[in-house]
C-alpha cells in the first residue's frame, strides 16, 4: 500500500466527499426509473447505463445475456498493483407498474417523481438508486484528481429479482431472475477481489443473508365429473392436500429453529398453492400443487437444505399413504456471509462514519441478493446500501439526502480500498 501522510488523505478524502453532486445524482436516478425495466425487459434501462458510463469516460462492455437482455460491465482503470472493488446493482424491478393492484400507487410506478425530499418509483430504492450512487461516486472520484492503484467496477445486471421457471406455464425471460444476470457477469468478465452491493439495507452493513431453496409437494387424485363424485371426497386431491398442509405447519417451527443464523430464526413462506381448473369445476382436481419457499443460512450447506425437504417429504408420504404425494426441488441459491474484519466493511465502516458521524449498525436478513452467486466466484461481498424503509403502500420512495450520503460512503470505501495514490 502507497506510504502518505494521515493528514493528506483525509483532506483527499473531504474533496471527493464534497464533489458527490446532488442534483446529478437525482437526474441519473430519476432517469434510470423513467426506463421500465421489469425481469426479461432490461435492454432499454442497459442502453441508459452505459450511455451514462460511456459519458464519465469508462471503459464500457454491455453483455447480452439473451434477447431484450443485457448487462453493462464498466471500468475505472487504476494505475496498476492495487485491489479491484466491484460496484453491483440489478436493474430489474419486482413489478412492472401495470398490475391492476398497483394502479395509481406513485412509488410502484415506472416514473420518478420528486416529492418534499424524496424520489417515488418503481425500482429506486431496489436499486436504481443505489446504481446512480456508484456512477456518483466514481465521477466525484474523477473530479478530484484522485489517483487509485485498483480499478473500480460498476457493474449493472439483469435477472436478479426472486423469480424463477417452474412447468411449462411460467417460462421464458420474465421467470428468470435470481441472479441470472450475475451469473452471466461472472462467466463473462466480471472479476473482482470484493464487491459493494447496494441492496436497500437502511445503510446497516450486512454481513450475512439468507439463501432459498423452493419446493414443491403434490397430491393426487381421480379425475371425475361432478355428477359422479359423492361418497368421493376423500379421494380429491385439495381434500388431500388441506390434511398435508396440517403436518408441514407443524414441521416449520422445527426448520425455523434448525436454521437459525445471526440470531435470527429461520423461515418458511407458505407462498402457493395450485390445484383444478377454474374454468371447469365440473370435474374433481386430479393434481393439488403446494409450493414452499424455504429460507437456508450461508452456514448450512444447501445438500442439507435439500435432505431436510427431502425428511419432510418422506415423513408426509409415510402419514398420508393414500395421497400419492410427489415433489421436487427447482430454485437453489445459497446465502452468502462475509467476516466482520474483512477489509471492505472496515472501508464502508469508515466512509460511514465520516459521512453520517457514527457507526453504521450491523444486521443479518432473511432475504436474498446477488451477494449469493458473487461471493461462491470468490468476489467477497457486502450488502450495504440507502433505504427510506421499507415501502410504503404508496410504493418504492428514497430520501434525497439518504441517496447523496450512500455515494459519498461509496466514493470513500472505494478510495480506500483501491488505494489513493499520493503523489
């Protein structure tokens, strides 16, 4: 590491704190929610970003991970021998704004409006917001003059949003997310020493998520019209399926004791159940579907997550041997921990403290981030990132001073961990 004085540093580290540029960085923000951009449509929102990275002078790749799908891949190149940070940001959204339960709701809408210091809409605070800070924070960087030894990274994916394929109904590139993108950056060009992932954490620094694993279990039965199926109930597959339901519920709080992790229980969403047709009810379910997502701790080995669901499965098939039960396991996607001593928290711990004048608080979540397919490339990372909360009923919103101190954090732990170099 480059040998300076305590006191050149940090008036270095003041300068590119005071050139993050606020109206800036709400124009690249708003601009990036304008774009729709919901799983399997990010093409356009793409184009944006590298249009913008193309503008700060980065070397810029855009990845096509398939059709109306890409990646953009950017570097600040360092003067060499000096660590690469990765920046990541999905640009997915988790609506598309024209679901008829969403209709009107300001924040689950495609178009950012600014609003008594906060930005409202779909895809700011989860993460286009979060992606304006890194683009910030590397041109407050250039501004300076600051020279790093590293390069720095930002890379904005496709595909990260907890969706997934299941049958034959929900295929094509609307179902898959988790991840998709960040697995095509890593195969493709995406390589760091560690990695700053901006997911909406309320600036707490994360150390550890959950990962999930999702199953299904089925029941079944005959098929029979309506007019012949008296003295049958028993044999429907949703009559079935309502005794099994019984035994899970009871099986969760054992998995959610199993699977503690940070001091925190595990969980199990109920998420889904199929069974029949709505369109003819004159015939008796022959298939009833329960679907269960499972949240698995980075400290367990997802093999054990799967023998786990397996146990469960055979303990059901032994206590309802008539309910023909099958099942299947069709998303896996470990969870992801980084230790407290790393480098890059004690770089965003310092930033944080010098940006919001205290230390940033610690946490473990239950929920999922590209952290999972990074961290298992060998690229450490960190979820760490601006929030307003979690969404109101209005929808997704993120203060404005929230939005300039994030790249301010941003623009110092990248200082640091690529190294200034003093002349």
């Amino acid at each position: 590491m480059t040998v300076h004085s305590a006191s050149h540093l940090e008036e270095l580290e003041h300068q590119v704190a005071a050139r993050v540029d606020r109206d800036h960085l709400v124009d690249v923000a708003c601009s990036l929610v304008d774009i729709p951009s919901p799983t399997g449509d990010e093409r356009a929102v793409a184009e944006r970003v590298r249009e913008l990275c193309e503008e700060g002078n980065l070397q810029v790749a855009l990845q096509e991970v398939e059709e109306g799908r890409a990646n953009v891949l950017a570097t600040m190149a360092g003067t060499g021998g000096g660590p690469t940070l990765m920046f990541n940001g999905h640009m997915d959204t988790s609506y598309s704004g024209r679901e008829p339960h969403l209709h009107g709701k300001i924040g689950f809408q495609p178009r950012a409006v600014v609003k008594d210091g906060l930005i409202w809409g779909l895809g700011i605070a989860n993460m286009k917001g979060a992606i304006a800070c890194y683009l910030e924070a590397v041109r407050a960087i250039q501004d300076s003059g600051m020279a790093l030894a590293g390069d720095i990274q930002v890379a904005a994916v496709a595909g990260e949003i907890e969706t997934a394929q299941w049958g034959e109904e929900f295929t094509g590139a609307r179902y898959r997310g988790y991840s998709a993108g960040s697995h095509y950056l890593v195969g493709h060009g995406g390589s760091a020493d560690m990695c700053i992932l901006g997911e909406p954490t309320e600036q707490r620094i994360v150390l550890g998520h959950y990962g999930t694993l999702w199953g299904r279990i089925s029941t079944r039965g005959p098929l029979v019209h309506t007019a012949f199926s008296a003295g049958r109930l028993r044999e429907n597959s949703i009559v079935k399926m309502g005794a099994l339901l019984t035994d899970v519920l009871a099986w969760i709080p054992e998995w959610e004791e199993r699977s503690s992790y940070g001091g925190k229980p595990g969980v199990v969403n109920v998420a889904a159940v199929r069974g029949g047709q709505p369109w003819r009810l004159s015939r008796t379910p022959n298939r009833t579907d329960l679907f269960l997502d499972i949240r698995v701790p980075p400290s367990m080995r997802m093999q054990e997550a799967a023998v786990a669901f397996a146990e469960l499965v055979r303990r059901l098939k032994a206590r309802h041997r008539d309910a023909e039960i099958d099942s299947e396991i069709f998303v896996t996607s470990p969870g992801a921990e980084i230790d407290a001593r790393h480098p890059l928290v004690a770089a965003i711990d310092r930033g944080h403290r010098q940006v919001f004048g205290a230390a940033p608080e610690r946490d473990t979540v239950r929920w999922c981030s590209d952290a999972s397919v990074l961290t298992r490339f060998g690229i450490e990372t960190v979820n760490y990132g601006a929030s307003s909360g979690l969404p109101s009923p209005d929808g997704e919103n993120l203060e404005v001073e929230a939005l300039v101190r994030t790249a301010q954090v941003y623009a110092l732990a990248a200082a640091q961990i690529c190294e200034v170099q003093v002349p």
